[in-house]
C-alpha cells in the first residue's frame, strides 16, 4: 500500500516550538527540518504522530513547514521572510516549492494564534486563506484540507488567555472557507468538537504547548487519521 503523505502548514504550535523532542522511530518517515525552531524548545507534534500512526500500521510521511510567530498574511507574499535561531524562513515561497515537488494526499493546517493576538478581521483573514488555498487547489487540486479550529487553544494575551471560541474573528473566517463554493468538499475543520488547552497545557511563562499539551493534541490527531486512513 502506497505511504499517505501529509503535509503541515501553521505557525507557533505548529512547528518546532514546543516543549518535549520525541525521537522518531520510524527513520525517513517524518521531516521538520523546513518548521522553524523555537529559541528555548524543540519539539513538535509531529513525530510522536508519525511513531503512533506507524506502531498502528499505517505508513504515514509527515513534513512540516509551519513557521512560529507568523500571521495568515505572511504565508502570501513570496518574499515575506522571518529569522529564528539565526536561520531565514520563507513561508509563501517554502509551500509553493513543496507543493511542486511531492504528492500530499492531505494539508493539516494549524493555525491562528498571532492572527487572534493581533485581532485579524474576519475578512481579512478568510480572504488570505482563500489565496493561501488558491494556490494549494493550483498546485495540488485533489489534496483534502484539514483546518485545526481556531478554538483548539486558549490565545495568551497580556497575561491571560482568551478562548478563540466562535467569537473570534480566525474562527469565522476558517468556517467561512469550508463552505465556500470554491472550496467545499476540499476544506474541512478537522475534529467536530473543540479541544480546548488549559494553562496544564502550555510551557509556564512561555505560551507554547507543554508535554501534557503535547499528548493531548497527538492523541487527538491520532484518533483522526485513525478513522480516515
């Protein structure tokens, strides 16, 4: 059976920034060298997934390029780049060549804790996921879209953290996308109920997702895949 191939687009909680490094089991089957790295943690979601779906037996390739720190905007312009660790990433420029140089059968897009931070409008946002998708749909038109909903953590702002429930502005605008006519039945919100993190869930004094977190949302997607793979 051929390996499904997924591909990871995001930001923060996305990439490399979180708190516990697993090691991959499973060599060759997970890459997050193009996911930007956090400046005090280095892990990710992504290859405890990997090491869950393969011990379940089935062959998963995950690659990452989420980049932390970026707003739904930066992932437009071919030239927007961001440094971290001393190291330039182009998020717009990364995807286009991805998308070009392999099959990905599914896209999960985790996204919108600066865009909540920053209080994207709604149409803002929703139309930059509809450029972002444009290009996927271009490049790769028979790829299922999964959107994490903006509701899968609680944002930190000025020392407390604001649900990004249906009132926030990142939410609405990724459900306006999967019921749009240009994207409906290529675009879906991934899991039908939120998940909500609690300050348990995060690195104290920092924001990102701390082991417990870690677990949390890996079982979560394990679950996922689970069903449809």
């Amino acid at each position: 059976m051929a390996t499904t191939r997924i591909l990871v687009l995001g930001q923060s909680n996305a990439a490399n920034h979180l708190e516990r490094v697993d090691s991959l089991r499973y060599p060759g089957k997970c890459d997050t060298s193009e996911a930007s790295s956090g400046l005090t943690y280095q892990g990710n979601l992504w290859v405890g997934l990997t090491n869950r779906l393969q011990a379940a037996g089935k062959d998963v390739f995950i690659k990452s390029i989420a980049v932390g720190s970026t707003h739904v905007a930066d992932w437009l312009d071919p030239g927007f780049s961001i440094e971290h660790n001393g190291k330039s990433f182009y998020p717009r420029r990364t995807l286009e060549a991805t998308l070009t140089a392999g099959e990905y059968k599914y896209i999960i897009f985790q996204h919108g804790e600066s865009d909540v931070i920053s209080r994207t409008s709604t149409s803002n946002y929703f139309n930059a996921l509809q450029n972002i998708f444009r290009l996927v749909k271009e490049k790769a038109p028979a790829t299922q879209v999964l959107l994490a909903h903006g509701g899968y953590w609680l944002i930190p702002v000025q020392d407390r953290l604001y649900p990004n429930d249906k009132g926030f502005n990142v939410m609405k605008g990724q459900e306006m996308l999967t019921v749009s006519p240009e994207f409906k039945g290529n675009i879906k919100i991934a899991f039908s109920q939120p998940l909500y993190l609690d300050e348990s869930h995060l690195i104290q004094g920092d924001g990102h997702i701390n082991a417990k977190g870690q677990d949390l949302l890996i079982n979560k997607w394990f679950a996922f895949f689970m069903e449809i793979l």
